[in-house]
C-alpha cells in the first residue's frame, strides 16, 4: 500500500475520490428517479378510474338534463340519473385519490432511497473533503514564507516515513537543526505533496 501510495500522488487520489463522489450521487439520483417512475406507474389504473368515472357522470347527467324535458314526469325520472351521476363521480374521485396516493409513495420512496447514500457523501465525504482543503489552504499559506516552510519541514519530520525522510539526507534531522536550505526545502516540499500541493523552492 506504501508503494502504491508513492506511484499515486495525493492530488490524483483526491481528484479520483471526487470522481467516485460525482458518479456515486449520479447513480443514487438516477435510482431514485427511476424508482420514482416505476412506482408512478401505480397511479395508471387510478387515471383510467377517474377518466371513466368523469365520463360517465358527464352522460348520465346529460341524459338526465334531457329526461328532464318530458312533461310531467321528467323531474320524477330524472332522480336515478342524477344517483347514478353522482356515483361516477364518486369513483371519479377515487380514482383521483388513488393517484395522490401514488405519487406520495412514489416520493417518499425516492427520498427513501437517496437518503442513505447521500447521508454517506454529506456525513463521511463532506466533512474530509473539508478539512482537507482547509489544512491545504493553510499549508499553502505557510509555503509562501520563510518560517512556514519550517514548520512544514518540522511537521514532515513528525509525521512522514522514514523511509522518504532517509531519501532527503542520511541525517536529515541534523540537517534540518543545521537549517540546511535544501533540506528544509525538501521536508517542506514533501509535507506539501503529501497534501496533494506542489512545493516551490526558493
């Protein structure tokens, strides 16, 4: 892993990072929109309720506004029309109830699915991505003077492998006390990469 690490510089490993964030969240969208439809799909029988239901109110109430005509007897016969109007649009609205049901399903399903990968993005992710950028942003600030680079030197003698300590100098702590320019320069410049920046040299 230490090897791999050395072949693959930090930066590269953030900028692929932010790939699999962006492909991750892309998927997860995708998902729930997809799943969203699907369950949409629920609401067709519902459409063709209220669709039915709506017409056939509309003909029975037609029906009775002409029975109505008929002399003497068109109000007594116009009552079962207007009953059986009343029924479709009563399966009218339940086919329209049916729909708003689906759709609420359909959007709590999707909120449902995107919830736990965005959880991992916006809890895990996030918060790294964050702090990385802010301890970037304050080592950049320190390369650009003097002092800064020592600390940044001090801090890769701290933190980073001996082995990439021994490739700047045999003694390189010695080196560093001595304040030798190039390994100062060296330290700082492998404490920045190590933060996915480049190091400049004086």
């Amino acid at each position: 892993m230490k090897i791999y690490a050395d072949r693959f510089p930090t930066a590269a490993r953030q900028l692929l990072t932010d790939l699999l964030v962006v492909a991750w969240v892309y998927v997860a969208i995708r998902g729930a929109l997809w799943l969203h439809d699907l369950v949409q799909k629920l609401a067709v029988p519902g459409q063709k309720l209220e669709g039915a239901g709506s017409g056939l109110a509309d003909n029975l109430a037609d029906a009775g506004g002409k029975v109505r005509r008929v002399p003497l007897v068109g109000d007594d016969l116009t009552a079962p029309f207007q009953r059986a109007a009343d029924a479709a649009r009563g399966l009218a609205d339940a086919g329209r109830d049916q729909q708003h049901l689906v759709d609420q399903l359909a959007l709590a399903l999707a909120i449902a699915v995107l919830i736990f990968p965005l959880g991992i993005v916006l809890l895990g992710w996030l918060p790294l991505r964050v702090r990385w950028m802010r301890r970037a942003g304050s080592a950049a600030k320190l390369a650009a003077g003097p002092a800064g680079r020592d600390l940044l030197a001090l801090r890769a003698l701290a933190t980073q492998p001996l082995g990439r300590l021994t490739r700047i100098a045999p003694d390189v702590a010695e080196a560093w006390r001595r304040g030798d320019d190039a390994t100062v320069d060296a330290l700082a410049a492998l404490e920045l990469r190590q933060l996915g920046l480049r190091g400049r040299s004086r």
